[in-house]
C-alpha cells in the first residue's frame, strides 16, 4: 500500500541521513585541529553545514520518492480503473457525460455496479443494468441502511449493504454529497489503495457542482426576466480577484454589451514564477454562448490546479482539452478563439498558444521609445474543426517593465461615426506606447477613455474585455 511504503522509504531515508551525519561528524570533523589551527567554533559551522546538505538532499530524495511511489500505485493494477474513472469524471458536466463514464469504465473495465440516487426527490438515476443493482431487495436494504439526511462522505460497505469501519472487508463503496448517494459494488474493493478515496471523493463534489451550475444557467434563461441573475451566474465563472504574484501586476476590466456575454478571461498562479493568464471570446451571444465560457473557464482552471500541483506544464493540453469540452456539448456553431499564456518571471519570457486571437501584444521600452511586439495567432479556432496534430507553443521574451496586454474584439473593433475601427487608427497605437509606462489599472483606463472618444459615446455593439500585466 501506498502509505506503508511511503513510511518504510521516509523511514529509510531518515536512517540513511542520520548514519551519515554520524559517520561524517565522527570520522572528518576531528581531524580538522590536526591539520590546521581550527577553533570549536569552526567544528559546530561544518558539522552544521553538513547537516542542512545531507537534510536537503533528504528532503529531494524523499520528494521524488513519494512522487514516483504514486504514480506506481495510482496507475498499476486495480487502484488505476479509479484512476481512470477520476480522470474521465473531471470532464463531465452533465448526467449523460457522468452515466457514459461510469458505463465505460465502472462497469465495462472495472466489472461493478452502480446506484445513483438523488435522495432530495428520492428518484434513482442511474442503476446498472445486472441482477444486483436491479433486485427489488437490493434496493429495500439500501433505502432501509441509508435514509434521506446521511451525512456528506465516503463509506466502506460490506456484504449486507452495510457500513464497515476497515477497508479489507469492504465490498462496495458509497458516496454522499449534496443529499445524493453514489454506490459503487465491487468484489475486489480491498484491492483498491486508500490513497485514492480522497480524490475519487473530491471530484465526485465536483461533478455535482459543475452540473449544478450549468443546470441552474439552463433553467434561469427559460424565462427572460431572469437574465440578470443568469448574468451573475456567469459572472461566478470569472475571477472574482485576480492574483497578486511577486513580480507581475495584473488588471482587467470586463463590459458586457447585455446582460451575458461569450468573453471570458482568467489568471491563474502556477506557482511563485510562473503565472496562467487567458482571454478569450465564444462565438455568438445568448445562453449557449454563456455555456461554453463556462465551460471554457472551469475546463483551464482544473487543468491549471494540475499543474500546479505537479509543477508541470502543457499548453497544448489545455487547448486539446478546451477542444473536446466543446465539441462535446454539441451545440450548433459554437466554438472560441483564444489566447493562453504562462508568464514566466524567472526565466524572463511568456509561453503561449494564440488560437486565433488578433490583438494581444507586448510593449516594450527600447531606446528609441516603446515599441509593440504582436503574439501572434498560431493555432487555429478551438471546438468546431480538427485541430493540428503540431501544435506549437510559441515564446516571447519579457524585459522588466514590459506590458502584456490582451483584449477582445470589443476593443479594436470599436466604430467612430465614419465607420473607422479603433485598431486601425495611429491613436489607439500611440495610447498603447504611451501608457506603457504606467499600471496597468491605469493603463485600462486610458484605454476606456479611448474607447469612449472613438465612439462618441455611442452605445458598443460588442463586449469589452481587457487583461494587462506588467512584469517587474
């Protein structure tokens, strides 16, 4: 099991660490006064040193350690199904998507059986179609062991359809969350590792919320009156306060044109250096338009919280996965364009996929001025066509002071009375070089101001979002 082994090599490693010190200390200190004039003082510095290395060098060993011990327990023999079945579920976010995973995997692969049970209607939703979910019995006991108020969990179920405290006789498994109850029956439950529970547990939560969300965006647009609370709905899917890292300031700015709106942006810390910023804009208007930027935003933020928590990095997947999210919601004519970066303040340079997005550009001091360098687009519009086999993560570098600034549509297509786009007047350029050198807040509101100008202020006619950081 994943925790006995994690304790013997930690047990292993501290042995290893404390031998060595002893036998350092012991053989190489003394001999210190022998050869040179050395004081007491001199013998406590390097017996120190000595103890922090070899306590670093614990410390990486056991960290690679525990992180290969994982992926050999998470992804070998019959803890790896769950494994599959946890990464599937991340990417439900409706009862079709949750029942077409669970028959895949649960009972196709893994050879279970499964009840779901919404306890608020006391209705079964799903029940796997064998003889032990389909028993009038089996369903009598389940009702009778576990009432409608069980509390929020993950439990070991035995022989009898019952709650047991250890995991060697467990048969099954019961999830509980937000009154609805998820059985899982397996024979060889005792195989699975306990490591595993937490996750499973963690993600089932978050299905239910994502879908409860996306249900409750459904049934709010049925009746026009409640566009407004649709609209904060939305809303909920965009950062409610951007981060604050070390050597990057971010500002945004978001308008718009009714009520729900296709735009969506985000920023995201991966960790001290390196930064997650996107924005984006979903075809169309309306309620499909304000599902997929939900879907968009949820789909990056789990994938950010993976590499964040495994420190890794991968663009790529994230617009491949952004791709199949869409497609698989099967709405007509839906798809996004949109920009995702890793800021990078360590190595000094953005990491970023342009999917077809025309404005984001840098600006940056040199000796004759500001000067503005564009990122261009080099992937093509995501969810509706095949998307390249290569695509490429393209590299910008970054100079301290450098503003990033990423906009949608809104803002380069606003019109002045004679039918002149903002983006292609010597002005909105001059604006941009001008307020480089200022914050970011600062420079979206002379980009506002400009905005307002160019139009006279005449009404939009599309939404306006903005994204600046500055680095340094």
């Amino acid at each position: 099991m994943y925790k006995a082994r994690r304790r013997f090599f930690l047990v292993l490693v501290s042995c290893f660490i404390v031998a060595a010190f002893l036998f350092i200390s012991i053989s190489l200190v003394p001999r210190f006064p022998l050869i040179h004039n050395y004081d007491f003082l001199f013998n406590v510095v390097v017996v120190t040193a000595i103890l922090c290395i070899l306590q670093l060098l614990g410390e990486m060993a056991t960290a690679g350690i525990n992180h290969r011990l994982e992926n050999n327990v998470l992804y070998t023999k019959e803890t790896a199904l769950l494994t599959e079945f946890i990464d599937n579920l991340r990417f439900c976010y409706t009862l079709d998507d949750f029942y077409e995973v669970i028959g895949k995997i649960l009972e196709e692969k893994a050879d279970c059986s499964v009840f779901y049970i919404d306890r608020i209607k006391n209705y079964v939703l799903y029940n796997s179609p064998n003889k032990l979910t389909s028993s009038p019995d089996t369903m009598k006991k389940i009702e009778m062991n576990f009432s409608a108020d069980w509390k929020s969990g993950l439990y070991y179920l035995g022989d009898n359809f019952g709650v047991v405290s250890s995991y060697k006789n467990a048969r099954g498994l019961l999830l509980v969350n937000d009154r609805h109850q998820f059985f899982i029956f397996c024979r060889y439950t005792r195989l699975f590792d306990v490591v595993i529970y937490p996750r499973l547990f963690e993600e089932f939560c978050r299905f239910q919320n994502r879908m409860n969300t996306i249900t409750a965006l459904s049934d709010i647009a049925e009746l026009s009156k409640e566009w407004e609370q649709l609209a904060e709905t939305q809303r909920a899917f965009l950062p409610q306060h951007l981060p604050f890292p070390e050597k990057l300031d971010l500002a945004s700015y978001f308008k718009p044109l009714v009520n729900v709106s296709g735009d969506y942006y985000s920023a995201l810390e991966i960790d001290a250096d390196r930064t997650m910023v996107m924005l984006g804009d979903v075809s169309g208007k309306g309620l499909a338009a304000a599902l997929v930027m939900g879907l968009v935003t949820n789909t990056v933020k789990i994938l950010a919280d993976e590499m964040k928590s495994k420190q890794t990095e991968d663009l790529v997947g994230v617009i491949h996965a952004v791709d199949k999210a869409i497609k698989g919601m099967k709405l007509q004519d839906k798809y996004t364009v949109l920009f995702i970066g890793i800021i990078d303040t360590k190595k000094m340079c953005i990491r970023y996929i342009n999917a077809s997005m025309s404005d984001p550009v840098v600006i940056t001091q040199s000796p004759e001025g500001h000067r503005i360098k564009p990122l261009s687009s080099n992937c093509s519009i995501v969810g509706i066509i095949d998307l390249d086999d290569d695509i490429k993560v393209a590299e910008q570098r970054l100079f301290r002071g450098d503003m990033i600034f990423m906009s949608s549509d809104g803002v380069s297509e606003v019109m002045n009375a004679e039918g002149v786009e903002l983006g292609n007047t010597k002005i909105f350029e001059e604006t941009l070089k001008k307020s480089a050198s200022k914050t970011p807040r600062e420079f979206i509101k002379d980009i506002t101001a400009l905005i307002s100008e160019h139009s006279g202020g005449e009404k939009l006619r599309d939404d306006v979002t903005m994204l600046v950081a500055k680095v340094g």
